[in-house]
C-alpha cells in the first residue's frame, strides 16, 4: 500500500453519522483527515488547507457538491470522489463535467471507498512521476491529443476535459479500434481493479462523447469501447 504520511483529505458530508465513519475508517488508514458539512465550508476549508483528495457528498446545505467541485477545481485541480444519493444519470455526469474523478453511490461499504481514495492517489502520484509513452502528440485525422500539453483538439477547436477525460481518451488513443475492456480501463486509468466501478467508467465515455463527438469512442456491449479513429 502507498504512504499516506501527511496525505489530507477534506470529508464533505452534511450527515453526521456517515462523515463520522467515513473519517474514522481513513484516519485508521493513515491519512489526517477534516471534516465539513456545508458547500461553502468546504470551499473555504480546501483554499486555506489544500487536500490531496476530496469526499464529497452532492446534496449540501449552502450550496451543492456540484458548485464545490466546481469553485474548488478553479482554484486548483485535486482528486474528488463523489457520493451520492441519487440515482439521477444527470447528477453524475454533471458531477464528472466539473471536475470529479470518481463517485460511489450509498449505501457503499467502507472498506471500498478507503480503497477508492487510495486508488486516486496512486493516479495522481503515477500522472506525475511517469513520462508518457509514444510521441508526444497524437493525430487521427481532425482529432489532435497533445500529451506534453495535455490540450485536445478537434476540428480545429480546442476542448476541454477533465484529467480524468484526458487520462481515459489517451488509453483508448494508444490502441485505436482496439476494444478495450471496462475492467481494463478501470485498472490502468483509475487504479482501481474491482468491476463494481465500470459505471464510472461508461459516464466518463458519455461525458467525451459530449465533448468530442458521438462518433468518436465505439461501445461493444458487455466489453468494453474502442477510439474509432484511422491508425
């Protein structure tokens, strides 16, 4: 398992019981650990002590997780985790457009959002210290990745994704029409390798396709997708 010596992480729950055991189980873990229970707690808490990673709950008083994620990552991208009550397909992808790598659904069990977190860390930590294989721009035909810069551009137009967007578009763009498994996605981008998660992996594909084009990324059902671009 990965240090988490002096590793932070901003809890932002408005239920007590569940932030509670939320910060019990990840300060058991290792990491130090704030807790809050409103939108704009939680704003003011990651721009005076910046977390490594953020749980954070959708439904707030103040205002929404939503807006959270949204104010905190234009201050300075950090992983966040979302949780949510909801069964609303629209709240999660919003949720993923603004900047959240992840989000688990309650009820969920406590070992695997521990496992989560640290599953966001490892990405983080790997993001930063490996060079990224293959040249530093990719071409297929109007669609441009530059991997130095990490810009996307499609006809011309500059689009903007999230880090974990830009992560996923670059695996799919290593091995074009090649079929790659959701479990597989969810391992290398995510480093979570537990098929529990491929649903946060088919709303990141949606939120692309929004982004890029519905053409752009195939889905072979019950498998996986593809980047459905010339070699």
């Amino acid at each position: 398992m990965e240090t988490t010596t002096e590793r932070r992480v901003l809890v932002v729950e408005d239920e007590r019981a569940i932030a509670d055991a939320v910060a019990a189980r990840l300060r058991a873990e290792g990491f130090l650990v704030q807790v809050v229970g409103d939108g704009p707690s939680a704003v003011e808490a990651a721009r005076h002590t910046p977390p490594d990673v953020i749980v954070l709950d959708i439904m707030l008083p103040g205002f929404d997780g939503l807006e959270v994620c949204r104010r905190i990552q234009a201050e300075r991208p950090v992983p966040v985790l979302m949780l949510t009550a909801r069964g609303d397909e629209t709240d999660l992808l919003v949720g993923l457009a603004v900047g959240a790598d992840d989000y688990m659904a309650k009820p969920f069990s406590m070992r695997e959002l521990a496992a989560r977190v640290h599953a966001l860390l490892r990405r983080v930590n790997k993001t930063a210290a490996i060079p990224k294989p293959g040249p530093p721009t990719l071409r297929f035909g109007d669609l441009e990745i530059n991997q130095a810069e990490r810009r996307v551009l499609r006809g011309g137009a500059e689009k903007h994704l999230t880090p974990t967007e830009f992560d996923l578009l670059v695996h799919l763009a290593r091995t074009p029409r090649t079929v790659l498994p959701r479990e597989r996605l969810m391992a290398e981008v995510w480093g979570w390798a537990d098929a529990s998660g491929t649903r946060t992996v088919d709303s990141h594909i949606k939120g692309l396709r929004r982004k890029l084009g519905a053409d752009l990324i195939r889905t072979v059902h019950g498998v996986g997708y593809a980047l459905e671009v010339d070699r």
